[in-house]
C-alpha cells in the first residue's frame, strides 16, 4: 500500500464508521438484557451466560462476518447495496414466473425496511435515555418525555441534508467503540472464566438445555446481528475494503469485548441483569455514558433515516413509487436526498412506537421480525447471483446458501414468536408499504398500455398532421414522452387545438437502467426524426438524480443553433378517471387514483426551471 493510499484508506474507514455501523454498534445498550428477560424471563446461572454471550459471538462471526462482509457484499450491483440493488441486478437473467417471484421478492424485503426505518430510532434513544434510571429514580417520569424530544430534534435535523455527516459522526462512532471495548476490557479482567463461551459448545449446550426456550432466546440474540441489512444497504457510499477494514479491525473486537463484559460481570452480580451496559460502568461515569450512547444512538438513527430516503428514491425512480417532493442535499454526492413527507410520517410512526410501548424492552418484543424476514429474502436471491451471475456450480451454491438458511431460519423462527407482542408492527408496515408499491407499479403499466392504445398515432403521420400548423414558434420545445414511438399527447394536443410548432422540437423520453450511476457520456441518445424534430433519450441510473439541466450542454452541443436560453418544456399530465374494469380490484383502482392524483409534478421532480413550463392535461378512463 502507497503512502498515498493510507490516508484516504484510514479516511474512508473513519466516515464509514459514522453511517455503516451506528445501528449495530448501539445493540450493546439492549441485546444481553433481552437475552434473560425476554418471554418470562431466563435465569442468570453461569451455564446460561456463557451459553448467551456464545451464541453472540458464534452469530456475530457467522451472520455479519461471513455472510455478510465477505459473501453477501459481493453481491454489488455496480458499488450499490440493499435489496432493491440486488434485485435489479438479477431480474435481467430470469424470465416468466421466476422473474415475478423475484420482483416479489424483493419488494417486499424493501417494504419490510420501512418498518426497521420506524422501529430503530425509538429503540435505540430510549435505551440510551432508560441510562438515566440507573443513575437516580429521579429521571423515570420524563425518560418518554426526553426521549420524544431527542427524536423531534433528530427529525427536524434532517431538512438540514446529510453532506458530510460521516465526517462529524465518524470521530464520534470512533470514541464509542472504543468506549465499548475499553468497558469490556476492564470487566472481563474481573472474570477472565467468560472468554470460555468463546467455546460453540456452549451455544449448543444451551439448546440441549432449554430446548424451545432456548429457541425463543434466540430471537433476543438476533438483535445483535439487525444493523446487517443497513451494513449493505450502505455499501454503496463506500468502498468494500473500507466497510471490511473498520469491521475486522475496530467494530468487531468493540462488540465482542463488551458483549463478554456484560457477561462477565453478570458472573459476579447476576442483579445487574436490570442494565449491565450502563452497571459495568463506574458510578462516576456514569452520566457521561448516557450522553455517549444518545449520541451514538441518534447517529445510528440518522442512519437507519438516510438509508431509507435512499429507499424511497430507489423506488421511485424504478416505478415502484409515485413521485414525491425531493430535496437533493448534496450538490456534490449523487443520491443524498431529503423527503419532507417521508420524514414526517417516520416521526409520526416512531412516537406512536415510544408512546405504545413505553420502554425498549417492549420494543425489543417488536424488533428482529422485519429484518430476519429481509435476511432470509437476501439469501434467496443471493443465491441467484451466485448461479446466474458469478456462474458457481449450482451445489456450490446450494450448499452456501443452505448454510446460510440455516441461520436466517432458526432467527427467523425465533423471532415469529415474537408477533403477538408487537411483531406485528413491521409486519403490517411492510404489508401496507408493499401494497402501495406493487398497485402502483400494476396500475402504471395498466395505464402505460391504456395510453399506447389510445389513439395517439406513430410518427409516419407527422406529416399529416403537421399540415394543420398555422404558426412556427421561434426557440426550442421539449416534449416529455414516456416512450419514442408515437407522437406525445401534448405535442398532438398543440396540432389539433393551437395549430403551433416550434421551430425546433425535441421529444425527451426518460429512461431508468439497472445500474445505479450513468457516466455523463451516456447520458444522451439523439436521433435526428426529420428536419429539425429530434428523438432524445435520457439515460440515467436508479440512483442518479434527474435534472434537464444537466442535458442542456449536450443539446447545445449535438444541435445546430439550440439555444439554452429559449427553450419551453411541455409536460403532459393525466387526470385518470376511474371506470369498471376487471384488470384490478376495486380498492387497488382506488388506491391507484389517489396516488395518481397525490403524484408529484414532473417539474419539480426533474428539476426544470418552473418559469418555463407549459403543462397540457387530458382526461383518461382506468
């Protein structure tokens, strides 16, 4: 390694520090207390510690180590992570009912995230507030109350953009794992005995000795491994080698030792069990840890908020969500976006959550159950990667993928138990949040169809038509159309009703790829239709943000006499008028209207200059 690398290197593991691992990195404040209180609770003997702090270290080596950093991660759909990049990167290479299986799949593995989106800030700042009990009895009244208003101030933060936060976070995240070690360190040099449970018998022991109530204590383990799906979900703000260095190298040992910490001292002082993150500290640190892991959790929270605006914006630019009011953040870095609306509901959903549930331990009850659901669907079409696109044989990929089963399922099944206590929660988040995305995905291509068979006609008639212009309009017309094959409604509008044309005409069909980023050279397709009519095609990545603007230089370029500064943008709009049809059920067609007419203006959305727009609107029967 250069002695120019390293720095970059050591600076990209320190950013990734402050969005990769918020979320896993606060499971310490909560994990091992679940693990004895949880379902009626599990007696603080040694055999159980050491079987509990075995199975942490035994899943956090096999779920996020092995799975995760160095299989999973290569499943990258060109640097990008998360589920919806790993469904578009396979849906190429499969046809028929495979093919909807894994856009089924895969939706609803995004949806599940929603509710992972909602449930981690209330989880994470109440657990880290609840460290105020163990200082005085004083502060348990208002524990609701200043958590709320941390959570307020997190939300409203947000309008704010994320534009450097790894930078600020990461120096942060860097002194809470080393807090985190440094807590573990001094207690397990009280009990040296726990690092046995280093040993996987333990881990099975305690099977042998608990059966199904070890197998329900298995779903409190799993919140130890939930900050895996956001771990991919962020790869694509960061190199792998980075994501891998700062796991291996600081995270992971962090986690370890004070996961045995809080196993050593529950050896010596089983009532600590009430809160042995905040019991392992000295008295006199005490108040400054609770301020530590605010800290960390409200990172963590920013996290888990920013990866599901990136979400939302995947969704809508793949079709799977109607447009939404988008505010880019970040003039310099693609894909950071703020959605006021989105936003909002999220807040509204996590006080409801802190508000219902009243304390972390309830909401421990609701969590694992999204995310083990994500886990196992992750598996699955990872496993179509492996066959389809890195052309294993299909035992070998079998084989992995079996293995990794193995572990998804058992947290999965763990975790099901979990429904009737809150569980439920995600669940009907997820199903909601997928019943919108597949109706809105259904109802466009009905209305795609819809608008391809109405009578708008193929450009051999533009002569025909164009018979009736009466006035030639001097300047630049673009024309938004969905495709390149017929004539846009609003242009045949301008033909038929004003009788106008502009001396040049260009016919702009967006288009979204697979991949996450177009290079600016591909942007632009151009065709030259006739004597100064042109068909132009955009390209961009599903993570790239639409703005004409940055077509203007390559119009101005490939078009003789373009002038940038006279030019009109003529977007056409659809009022859908519902009508019986048997091609969706009623409450999908309603639903579908709604969204249709709450769907937001292409203006802003592609980001053109609102004091040059023309909108034409027409009615059409769904």
């Amino acid at each position: 390694m250069s002695g120019q690398t390293a720095p970059k290197l050591s600076l990209l593991v320190l950013t990734a520090l402050g969005i990769v691992y918020g979320d896993i990195g606060t499971s310490p404040l909560y994990a091992v207390r679940e693990c004895f209180l949880t379902l009626g609770g599990l007696e603080v003997g040694d055999a159980n510690i050491y079987g509990v702090v075995s199975l942490i270290f035994w899943s956090l080596l096999l779920v996020i180590s092995i799975k995760y950093l160095v299989f999973v991660m290569r499943a990258d759909n060109k640097g990008e992570g998360g589920i919806l990049a790993l469904m578009h990167l396979v849906v190429e290479h499969f046809k028929g009912r495979k093919l909807t299986l894994i856009i089924l799949l895969g939706l609803f593995g995004a949806a599940l995230l929603y509710g992972d989106g909602m449930i981690t800030p209330a989880i994470s700042v109440l657990s880290a507030v609840e460290g105020l009990k163990v200082a005085t009895p004083v502060f348990e009244p208002y524990i609701i109350s200043i958590t709320l208003v941390i959570l307020f101030g997190l939300f409203w933060f947000q309008k704010r953009g994320t534009q450097g936060v790894g930078r600020i976070f990461g120096p942060i995240m860097l002194v809470w794992f080393g807090y985190l070690g440094l807590l573990g360190v001094v207690s397990i040099m009280d009990s040296p005995q726990i690092l046995h449970a280093l040993n996987p018998w333990y881990s099975i022991q305690f099977f042998m000795d608990h059966g199904w109530h070890g197998v329900l204590v298995l779903g409190s383990v799993f919140l130890v491994v939930t900050g895996g799906e956001a771990l991919y979900a962020d790869m694509g703000h960061f190199s792998k080698r980075s994501i891998r260095i700062g796991w291996f190298v600081l995270v992971l040992p962090a986690l370890v030792l004070n996961y045995f910490g809080q196993g050593a001292l529950l050896l010596r002082s089983p009532e600590a069990i009430d809160n042995p993150f905040y019991r392992m500290a000295p008295e006199w640190a005490l108040y400054p840890s609770v301020v530590l892991a605010t800290i960390a959790t409200i990172i963590a929270s920013q996290a888990i908020i920013s990866g599901v605006f990136s979400l939302t914006y995947q969704a809508v630019n793949l079709g799977y969500f109607p447009r939404f009011s988008i505010v880019h953040t970040s003039a310099q870095e693609r894909g950071q976006v703020y959605i006021p609306s989105m936003n909002w509901m999220l807040f509204v959903a996590t006080a409801f959550l802190v508000l219902g549930f009243k304390t972390s331990s309830n909401l421990a009850s609701a969590y694992g159950v999204a995310v083990s659901t994500t886990m196992v669907i992750t598996t699955l079409l990872a496993f179509a990667a492996m066959i389809r696109i890195w052309k294993w044989k299909v035992w070998q990929a079998a084989t992995l993928s079996v293995f990794f089963l193995i572990m998804d399922l058992a947290f999965f099944g763990a975790n099901i138990f979990k429904i009737a206590d809150g569980g439920w929660f995600p669940l009907l988040i997820a199903v909601l949040v997928y019943g919108v995305m597949s109706t809105w995905r259904k109802g466009k291509k009905i209305l795609s169809e819809r608008i391809q068979a109405s009578e708008s006609p193929g450009f051999d008639k533009w002569d025909e038509i164009n018979l009736g212009v009466k006035h030639v309009i001097e300047g630049t017309a673009i024309y938004f159309s969905a495709t390149l094959d017929r004539i846009p409604p609003p242009l045949l509008l301008n033909f038929r009703y004003n009788r106008v044309l502009h001396e040049r005409v260009i016919i702009l069909s967006v288009r979204r790829r697979n991949i996450p980023h177009i290079d600016f050279n591909d942007l632009l397709e151009l065709e030259e239709l006739r004597d100064h009519v042109y068909l132009a095609k955009a390209n961009y990545g599903f993570k790239d943000v639409v703005s004409v603007n940055r077509l203007i230089p390559l119009l101005h370029k490939k078009i003789k006499g373009f002038d940038p500064d006279n030019v009109t943008y003529v977007v056409g709009t659809k009022d859908v008028i519902p009508r019986d049809n048997k091609q969706m059920w009623k409450w999908r067609k309603a639903l579908f209207v709604f969204l249709q007419r709450n769907d937001a203006s292409a203006t802003g959305f592609f980001q053109i200059p609102p004091n040059k727009v023309i909108e034409i609107g027409s009615q059409m029967g769904f």
